[in-house]
C-alpha cells in the first residue's frame, strides 16, 4: 500500500495545484505513452493542453520540449524551452533544452549563447560543458579546448571531460598536448582501456613507430584479444624489419578472426618476403574474395605470376583494365601480362594504348621500343626511344639501349657514341655501359680505347657478350693470346655461345672449360651461379666473437660488389657504438678506429672469392680428387677443401689455409634463389686468429646499385 502511494505522488507531482490532479495525471500519462509509441502529434497535442492548464509547471515544459526534439520538431521545442526558462531561469536544464532546440532549427549562434548561460549556472554540469564545447569545437577550436581546460582546473576529478580534451587536442593535431593528457588520465586509470588505445594512436599518426609499438604492447597486455590492434602492430612490426614478430602477431589475429582481410594481406607480405608464393597467394585469394581493391588485386596478378600461372594473372590485370578503361596503369598492367605470357601481339596493342592514354609515360613508351625490338622491326623500336629520353634526358637505360643497338648493326655510330657517353656518366660503374662504350669505340675502329672501356667492363660483368667483346678488341691489336684467355672467359660464362666457338676454334682443348666429366661440370656451374652476381646487400643477424673474447651479437647490414669488396655495418645492443667493417682488395678499416684488433682479410678474401666465383678455379686442377659423401660432392687438394650439395649444385663449405697453414674456414646453409643467384641464407665463418661468426640473412637483393662511397677506406 505505501509503495503505491509514493507512485502516485511521483507523477502527480509535476501537477500540484491542479483541480482534479487524477485527471490530470491521467492526460499527462497517456501524452508519455503515445510519445512511446511514436505518436508525436497526439503526444505534443496533450502536451499542450496540458500546458495552457498549468501555466506554471515546468515538468510539462520539459517533456513537451522534450518530445518535440525527439519528433524533429524544432519550433515547438524552442516554445516550450522558452516558457521553461521564463519559469525556471537559474538551472541549467531549460537552457541546454532551448539550446538544443536552436541547433537543431539552425539557429547556431542562439544556440551557443543558450549553452553557455547553462554553464554560467552551472559550472560544473558535465552535460552543459560538452554542448558548449561541441558547439565551439567546428566553429572556434581554440575556444572549446579553452572551455574544457577551465573546467578542468576546477573540476580535476572528471575523467571524462580530460578525455573529452585530450580527444580533441589529438584532433586538431597537438600531439604534445594530447599525449600529456592521455597521460593524466592513465595516471586516474592505469587500466583505461581507450586512454590506451588512444595514446598509441597519437604516437602512431606522428610517426613515432617505437615508441607506438610499445604502447600497442601494453594495451594487448590488457586486452590480448583486440583484432585490430594485434593487425595493426604486426603491420608497424613488418616496416620496422622485424618479420617474426610480426608474423607472431599476425597469427595470433588470424586464429581469433580468421577472415580478417587486414591480417591476411600483411601475412601474405611476410609469405611473400620468405619466398612462400603459395601461402602468400593462397591469403591473398582470400582477401580477393571480398576487397577487390587494385592493390589487393595487383598482388594476386603478381603472386600467379611468380607461379608460373600465367593466365590466372591475365584474368586478374583483364578484370582491372576493365573495371577502369581509361586507367593508363591498368593498360599498362595488362600489356606486361600479355607479353609474359607470350602474347606479343596483344603486349603491343596494349602498351599503344598505354601511351594514348598518357603520352608523358616514360615506361610505357620504353617497353613498346622493346616489344618492336624483340619483333625484328628496330625502326618502330627507335621513335620509341628517342621519345623516352625526349621525356627523360636522364633515362640511362634508354640512352644506353639505342645507342648499343646502333653500335651493334654498325649505323649512326657517332650518335652512338654520344648516348653512350651520356649512359655511362649518368651510372659510371654500370660494366653493361662500359661495354656499350667499348663496342662503339671498337666499330669506329678506335681500338685502344675501346680495351680501355671493356678491359674495365669484363671482369665485374662476367657475362659471355662483355668478354667476347674484349677479346674482339684485342684481337684487333695483334694480342692473341690475351684475346684467347678473354673468349675462354666467355665461354666459360656461356658455353652455348656459338661466337665464342667459332672464335676459339681448335682452342677449345680437353683442359678448358668443355672438359664435360660430371665433377667438373658441378664446378662450372656452382662458378657460373656466382659469376653472374656483381653486387649483393641485405641484412642479417649475427653471433659469435670477432676475435679472442670480444663478443658480437646483433644486426648487420652488409654490402659486397665485386671482386673483393666488403662493407658491413655491425649493430650492437643498447649504448654500444656501433661499428663498421670496410674492405676493399684485401685491405681493410675497423670505425671507430681500433675497435677490434683483428685482421678481417683472410675469410673475407675467401668469401670474395666465392661471391665472385674466383675460388672455384682452385679445385679445378689435376691434383684435386673427387669423392662422394651422402649428397655432397668433395674437393680436395693443395688449394684446400670445397664441398658441393649434388642437389642445389651450392657450396656447402669451403676449408682453405692462410699464409700461416692455419684453415680458414667457411660454411653456408639453408640455399635460396635471389633475382636469378643461389646464395646461402646462414653462414659460418671461422678464421685462426678468434673469429667465429655466424651471419643469418633475413634480406638479400642482388643487382641494387650500390654507391661507390660506401666502400671508401679514408676515414
């Protein structure tokens, strides 16, 4: 019985001083209801009447005012927010709903006004501050954060107006701001789930990818199964060159969400970096199936392509082409599948409508000069050419290209001779362009210069044409010998080369490269997969000690160009300096000076002699003998030991002893095909004066040019 009565007079209440306050209680009851049932004009109209009935209630203006907000009637809610602050002028309530009412009818500066005379009678009403601010914030930002820190300083407590300004001190851009008071709210609530969060978004959009990383981890720490998060920081983790930490993270999203198509496109990129083409075309099917982004889709094309699977790739650039017809990249795309899938017809047609769709494409107009080439119609080829370097005076490639062409079919040699010259200072340590310049010089007949350009040319080259071209040069002079020794060379590089045959003639003797005995074919071509590299760099993590007790632990960067030089960038913990190894033709410079005092050039005069293919050479000598020994093939003789994997036709070591009779010892592992080479993807280096080191290569890239001032040893 008494919980009934309070009842009553709870919703009486609002209606004191009515007649017949039943009456009234049942009207005001029946307006909530079909307000409820979204009734709006019965609903107002009650209102109403109840309103003319009691002209001095306020709860009747409030819930007519708010029902017409709610009903988007903007007008009869500013009428009956007005008659509500003109009964009741010193709270906040009546203000926030005229305002309210006034935003909604447009009316932004009556509006602002309303709110901010509900924050002067309230200065501590939360409500009141976010309309206030809210408003400000599109208009004047300054003034919003004004009004938020000013609350603040009289109300510290409030959690989530500091929020509130710390969201918009990261909005506008004020990172240092923001991170201060994303700060102060981790310090009210270590455990604040979107403090957290949000501090590792601000050090994320400023750049700061550590520092994100790490504010990343600790929000995982609190909440280990965010998808988005774990997504995100494997991504950061990828660029940061940390693969099995991304990879981890990664996996971890994928088994909680196994068709999120952000994990599943960065985990394919670390398939990708691996080399696994199926697993990173298998993620990426899966992504296609739902994002038909181009980015998405020009990695699947990619991904059939590296699998042989040339067509599914031609369907995928067909499928962009035709969902952009008039996209110059998408033609282009297009025109590259069709000409690896030998469809050199289609490649050309397409390249065509490649450059009429954007005359100014560089590579476009040069891949067309290409197609008429490999077509035997060189004069369709040259307009081409002359209009790649027309838009790029600096295109090496281009400038090289026409000029070798013309130097080769003996026509407009002194142009040749120009474009050469203009190829090889724009990249002076290309052998390709020395060899150009080489056989420009030699059809004009200049034959000291020409030696001069292609002497310097074939041995970084080592390729069959740069050789045979040195040894015609040479020829030309009268030295028959040294010209015999050059086309051995290339013969050597490319046994098939038939010019090279016929140079050598009866020269080709069982103790020159043809000897076809199965040992020595092993050899010859274990020579040949190194040859044919001239530069090489990446990264790699190494162990082990330098020398006696001087440990190193870490990353490296490394760098090799042929024939024998060395950069490696060693990087040590935390507050150690770091230090660089520089060697060039066996001499070499520790920086800092003296960081460690040990000679560095016996197992680096090895590996140069691997990387180079020069040490190969050793063992083929009479005095070597060949046994079998599981799969491997074993070299032995005075030069020292080599042993050979039968199956990936790699060096597995290599035993040689240095000026003492001490072994100098290398071993490789885990062979990987990089841009057309085997390198070993570990290796071990052991050397008599303390080092023992092993190196594991996470990156390689082979053909990267590589500044001739990275090998400099001036300090």
């Amino acid at each position: 019985m008494m919980k009934k009565a309070w009842i009553l007079l709870l919703w009486a209440a609002p209606l004191a001083g009515s007649a017949d306050p039943w009456a009234a209680l049942n009207d005001f009851g029946r307006a909530r209801w079909e307000a409820r049932l979204g009734r709006w004009n019965e609903s107002i109209a009650r209102y109403r009447g109840l309103a003319a009935q009691f002209p001095e209630s306020v709860a009747v203006r409030r819930a007519l005012a708010e029902t017409a907000l709610r009903a988007g009637r903007p007008e009869d809610a500013m009428s009956a927010a007005r008659e509500w602050v003109a009964l009741d002028s010193a709270t906040a309530a009546g203000f926030l709903a005229l305002g309210r009412a006034q935003l909604a009818a447009g009316e932004t500066a009556a509006a602002r006004t309303a709110f901010d005379q509900a924050l002067r009678l309230e200065p501590e009403n939360v409500e009141a501050l976010g309309w206030a601010s809210s408003h400000r914030e599109r208009s004047d930002p300054g003034a919003a954060r004004a009004l938020l820190e000013k609350f603040l300083l009289a109300n510290p407590e409030q959690e989530d107006v500091r929020t509130r300004l710390a969201e918009m001190q990261q909005t506008q851009g004020d990172y240092a701001a923001a991170e201060k008071t994303w700060k102060k709210v981790l310090a009210q609530d270590p455990e604040n789930l979107d403090a957290q969060l949000a501090l590792a978004g601000l050090y994320d959009a400023r750049g700061d990818t550590a520092t994100a990383v790490a504010a990343y981890a600790a929000y995982l720490e609190l909440n280990p199964d965010d998808v988005q998060v774990l997504t995100r920081l494997g991504q950061l983790e990828y660029g940061r060159d940390r693969g099995d930490a991304a990879r981890d993270l990664l996996d971890r999203a994928l088994r909680l969400a196994p068709d999120n198509e952000s994990a599943l496109f960065w985990r394919a990129l670390i398939d990708q970096d691996k080399g696994d083409w199926p697993s990173a075309l298998a993620r990426m099917e899966r992504v296609a199936e739902s994002n038909r982004d181009p980015g998405v889709l020009i990695r699947l094309a990619t991904y059939y392509s590296r699998l042989g699977r040339t067509r599914d790739a031609l369907r995928v650039f067909k499928t962009l082409q035709k969902s952009q017809p008039d996209n110059p990249d998408f033609a282009y795309y297009l025109a590259l599948a069709h000409a690896e899938a030998g469809r050199v017809r289609s490649a050309r047609r397409w390249l065509t409508r490649t450059v009429a769709l954007d005359p100014a494409r560089v590579d476009a107009h040069f891949q067309l000069a290409l197609a008429w080439d490999k077509a035997g119609k060189f004069d369709r080829a040259v307009p081409a050419l002359r209009r790649v370097i027309a838009l790029n005076p600096e295109h090496h490639v281009a400038l090289n290209y026409l000029g070798y062409s013309w130097a080769d079919r003996g026509e407009n040699l002194e142009e040749a001779l120009s474009l050469v010259r203009r190829a090889v200072a724009l990249d002076p340590e290309n052998p390709a362009y020395r060899d150009s310049l080489g056989w420009v010089f030699f059809r004009l007949g200049r034959w000291d210069e020409a030696i001069a350009a292609l002497e310097s040319a074939a041995p970084i080259a080592a390729d069959a044409v740069v050789w045979r071209h040195y040894g015609d040069a040479l020829a030309q002079q009268g030295r028959t010998d040294a010209a015999r020794r050059a086309w051995r060379e290339a013969h050597l590089a490319d046994p098939a080369d038939s010019g090279t045959r016929q140079r050598l003639g009866s020269g080709l003797v069982p103790d020159d490269v043809t000897d076809l005995s199965g040992p020595r074919v092993l050899l010859k071509r274990a020579e040949r997969n190194f040859r044919g590299m001239n530069v090489l760099s990446g990264v790699a993590a190494v162990a082990g000690r330098a020398g006696d007790g001087f440990p190193v632990r870490g990353s490296a960067l490394f760098y090799y160009a042929r024939p024998d030089r060395f950069r490696f960038e060693l990087l040590g913990p935390p507050l150690t300096p770091q230090m660089v190894l520089i060697s060039v033709g066996g001499r070499s410079r520790w920086s800092p000076t003296g960081a460690i005092d040990v000679d560095p050039g016996p197992w680096l005069a090895l590996l140069g002699g691997v990387f180079s293919g020069a040490v190969f050479s050793r063992f083929d000598d009479p005095a070597v003998t060949v046994r079998v020994e599981g799969g491997h093939l074993v070299y032995s003789g005075p030069a020292g030991e080599l042993r050979l994997d039968l199956k990936t036709k790699t060096p597995l070591s290599l035993s040689v002893p240095d000026p003492s009779g001490a072994p100098v010892r290398l071993a490789f592992a885990d062979p990987r095909e990089v841009d057309g080479v085997w390198l070993p993807g570990a290796m071990e280096v052991r050397a008599p004066n303390g080092v023992a080191l092993t190196f594991r290569f996470s990156r390689m890239a082979v053909g990267e040019k590589i500044h001739a001032d990275v090998f400099r040893l001036d300090p």
